[in-house]
C-alpha cells in the first residue's frame, strides 16, 4: 500500500514537471526593437520576420519612434523638441517580458553637427543607462551600430557654430567624422549590461549607392534588408 502511495506521488511529481517543461517550451521568444525613424519604419524588422529559420519560435515588437535620441539633445529648430527615450522605456518594459531587446540609435544624437565631446558624452549615458534598465528586467540587449550617414557629393559647410547644424543642414562629414566614431563606440561595448553589439554601420557602409537614394539619413528597402540579413546572421536565427 505504501509502495503504491509512493508510486502515485512520484507519476503526479513527474507528470507536473512534464507540464510545466511543455508550457515553458511553447513560450515564444520574445523581441523587442527599440530605436528612431528607421526602426520606427519596420523594413528590416519585416524582412527579419519573413526569413527566420523558425517564425514560429517568435513573437517580435516594433518600439520605433521617428525624431527619438538616448542622449536627450535636439537643434534648437526641432520643434517640438526631439523625443527622448526615457520618457518611454518604462512602459514598453512594464509588461513587456522581452527575452531581447535591440536598441538601435546614433543618427539622431549627434544632432548632425560636427563632433562634439559633450553630445558624445551624452549618447554614451544614454546607451549605458538604456542597457542598464533593460538588462534589469533579465532582458538580454543587443546593441546596434547608427547606419551611415550619407555625406557624398555634399557642399562643404565647416566652421559653423555647432548650433546651426541640424537635420536640414547636415554638417558635411557627418559620416565619416562624427556617426563613424558613434558606430566604433558601440561595437567596442563588452559588459555584462550588453549580451551582443551587431555592426551595421560597416556593413551598409560596403552598399551605400544601393542603400541610399535621395535621402541621405534613411536607408531604402535595400539597405533594410542589408541590415536584417546582419542580424539574422549574428543571432544566428
């Protein structure tokens, strides 16, 4: 009788841990991306979602906000005043259980001026108090290199006062002087905060003439694939 007793807890200990093994393993991962305009337009995330080895293993979240910086700045013409993502990031995490989240920022933050320290300093705490509060949450952040800036063919315009630089008035080497060093940055991050860094800015930087049209700060379709594929590759998905 005892034996049996035993026999019958031990099928009801095994069968809950079945269940509960069963119920953890249909649990979809969950994605968050998180970023400005090119995030906030989705085509690389589409593209992502249309080539997983396996769709179903996943529930992805686009959190992209055209105009949004981590580092709080905006030019003085901006109005209203840029976006800034703390105002935000508590309630895209609240209820979000994300197993990742892909911050995707830069092009904005440097407010299309030439380089300046104390903006860099200023995107560097954004990126560093982003991936703290994410990481919090068991969260795993993947950081994403800005996308280049594209600078060719355009007039020189140095010497300006910094203030006089903005989205419609790019400085002149935007790229090569200014978003390439925030692109360095981020793929030189390695802390316990930053699970992965994915180096986009190369690798759109390999295609510019098919990722770029018109439009020097957002990339065409083409250029959302190129970074879609990237990060499908890093992550091995």
């Amino acid at each position: 009788m005892k034996r049996r007793h035993f026999l019958s807890i031990g099928l009801a200990g095994f069968t809950s841990t079945l269940a509960l093994a069963t119920k953890q393993s249909d649990r979809k991962i969950r994605v968050a991306f998180i970023g400005d305009s090119i995030t906030n337009n989705g085509g690389y995330i589409e593209f992502i979602k249309e080539n997983l080895t396996e769709p179903e293993r996943f529930e992805i979240f686009n959190f992209g906000k055209s105009s949004e910086t981590v580092s709080g700045l905006s030019e003085a013409i901006h109005d209203p005043r840029r976006p800034y993502l703390f105002d935000r990031l508590g309630e895209i995490l609240k209820d979000g259980d994300f197993d990742y989240c892909f911050l995707f920022y830069g092009i904005n933050d440097a407010i299309y001026s030439p380089f300046d320290p104390k903006r860099f300093r200023a995107y560097q705490k954004g990126i560093a108090k982003a991936s703290k509060k994410i990481s919090k949450t068991g969260c795993k952040v993947v950081l994403l290199t800005p996308t280049p800036f594209d600078e060719h063919a355009m007039e020189p315009n140095g010497g300006l006062p910094l203030n006089a630089y903005s989205y419609k008035e790019p400085y002149y080497l935007y790229n090569s002087e200014v978003i390439s060093k925030y692109a360095e940055y981020i793929s030189s991050l390695k802390n316990r905060k930053v699970y992965k860094t994915i180096d986009t800015y190369h690798e759109v930087a390999k295609q510019m003439n098919e990722s770029f049209g018109t439009d020097r700060i957002h990339p065409l379709p083409f250029g959302h694939e190129v970074i879609g594929r990237k990060i499908l590759k890093e992550m091995n998905w």
